[in-house]
C-alpha cells in the first residue's frame, strides 16, 4: 500500500494523489471581503454580452477578491428624443445591424432582427424585473439577466413584452405574474433609480463599465468589452499584490447552472481552440447528461 496521501478534489471531482501538504495551519476566521466590483449594465447591451465569456471567466477565477454588484443603466428609456450618434442610431431599425456587428466580431450569438419585426420600446421593463427579483429572491436576478440576454439576442424576442418576461420568470420557478405586476410599480421604478444614481456617481457613461473599489473608496474604472488580462491588471492595482486564480469549476459543474454555454464561452473559460470545443465536450461530459444546440452558427451546451 502506498505511503503517498489520496484524495477527491471538491471543485474538480477528481480522485487521486494529493499534491497539498501533510500538516497546514489554517485560520478559521472569515475574511470580510474588503474590494466591490460593480458592473453598470443593461439588458439590451450588445457588447455586454460580448463581454459575458471574459467577465463570467474574471469571476469565477478571483471572485474570492470582491462582492460584485450588478447596477442597472438605463440604456433605453425610450424612442422618443433617441438619438446615438456615434453608433449611427436614431430609431430602432438602425439597431439591427449594429448589432449583427457585435455578434459577428465576438461570436456570441446575436440576431438583431427584433429591431425590424418588433422593436423593443424601452430597456426598462426588464431592468425594473432584475430589480424587483433582486430585492424579494437575492441571488436568482443574475439568472434573470443571463436568460434575458439569451432570449433577446441569441432567440430574436422582444423582452420589454410583459408575457416574454413572465415566462422567462416563470422559469426560474418564480411567480412570473406577480413579478411582472410588481416591476410595473412606482417601486420598483424607486429601485431602478436608485442604480441609476450609484452608476452616475461611479462616473459611468458607457456600457459595459467595470468598477473595482476598494475600502478606502478609490476605484480604477474600465470601460468597453476588455481581454481578460485587462481587468486582472485593474484587480491587481486595488490589490496591490498579484492575484491568484482559484481553480474553474469543471464544464459538468457549469452547465448545472442551466443556461446555455456558447461556443465562446467554453473556449475562453477553459483555454479551448474553436476547432476542439466538440471534441473537449464530449471529453468532460456524460453521454445524456446534456444535448448540443446550433444557434445562429454557434454550438450551444446545454444540460438536459
């Protein structure tokens, strides 16, 4: 029998020799998490969910350095006065090929053609629902927000449609009526204005924007869909100190949560080439466990 110690990783799943030492100290205290990370958002920012393979990675790597606090922007209020002039939008056909812009260069999946057959009014019915499911089922308004965004670019729904948001709460096994209901109230417009405020003295002007502040309320502010690197360089400076990685939960893990997993995604979280996700898939996950979907071009992974 050999000497050498064994053991089950917890975040890996894996079995086998154990590379930790013998005897360690080890200090029970929790560490109040001293660093907020804000991201201003919306639901309807294409380069935000351009973003989302690079932030969801940042996250899950050096999550253990900061709180992160998701505030919502006001993009879109409504069409009336409108007018982007940098981007060349000024109604809402305008949107469609920016849009298929921002899809073709970050290969997250994005249609764009809503804004031709039905057209998304304001950004806010949305934001006003993150909210409300924020203030009464804290931690379920990121998965609103992540099946929001699936919806409305990588499906082509108008998610400023009320019976779009209830079946999108719906299944997250809450009460999509009673939330919708609640979003439509002066409250919950309270709630949203308040993000904006916070956004606004966050010097916020453009989304996406990540704010990393530390306990002494000095931040560093990035701004724009960033490489990777970007925003560990940003974490480092609030740290004063090189950051270390924890480990990323395996692709099994991952896809409990639910959501799709794009093509992209897969290939930033685990270091994949294009050409090898199929081939990675089918290496981490179990026959029948999850089904492979085609969205616009892009393989999609699912859990069944």
């Amino acid at each position: 029998m050999s000497n050498e110690s064994m053991m089950c990783d917890l975040e890996t799943g894996v079995c086998g020799v154990s590379d930790e030492e013998e005897m360690q100290v080890i200090n029970l205290k929790q560490e109040e998490k001293k660093i907020t990370l804000y991201y201003a958002t919306d639901p309807i920012c294409s380069h935000c969910w351009a973003l989302e393979p690079v932030l969801n990675r940042f996250i899950e790597e050096y999550g253990h350095y900061f709180n992160v606090e998701t505030k919502m922007g006001g993009l879109l209020a409504s069409w009336e006065g409108f007018s982007d002039g940098a981007n060349g939008i000024s109604k809402p056909a305008d949107v469609a090929g920016h849009w298929r812009e921002v899809g073709e260069h970050s290969r997250m999946p994005i249609d764009g053609s809503v804004w031709l057959e039905n057209p998304i009014q304001s950004s806010y019915p949305p934001s006003r629902v993150f909210k409300v499911i924020e203030r009464m089922y804290p931690g379920k308004e990121q998965a609103f927000l992540r099946v929001a965004r699936e919806t409305v670019f990588a499906m082509n729904r108008n998610i400023g449609e009320d019976d779009v948001l209830i079946e999108l709460v719906n299944g997250l096994g809450l009460n999509g009526k009673e939330i919708v209901a609640s979003a439509a109230q002066q409250s919950a417009q309270d709630l949203l204005e308040e993000d904006f405020e916070m956004t606004a003295r966050l010097g916020v002007r453009g989304f996406p924007s990540i704010i990393i502040v530390n306990k002494e309320q000095q931040g560093i502010k990035v701004v724009g869909a960033r490489p990777l690197e970007t925003y560990v360089q940003a974490l480092q400076q609030i740290l004063g100190e090189v950051p270390k990685p924890k480990k990323i939960a395996t692709l099994s893990n991952k896809i409990k949560e639910g959501h799709l997993l794009f093509s992209r995604e897969i290939e930033v979280l685990y270091d994949v080439e294009k050409d090898r996700v199929e081939s990675f898939v089918q290496s981490e996950l179990e026959e029948g466990t999850y089904q492979v979907r085609h969205i616009l071009n892009e393989m999609a992974v699912q859990r069944v």
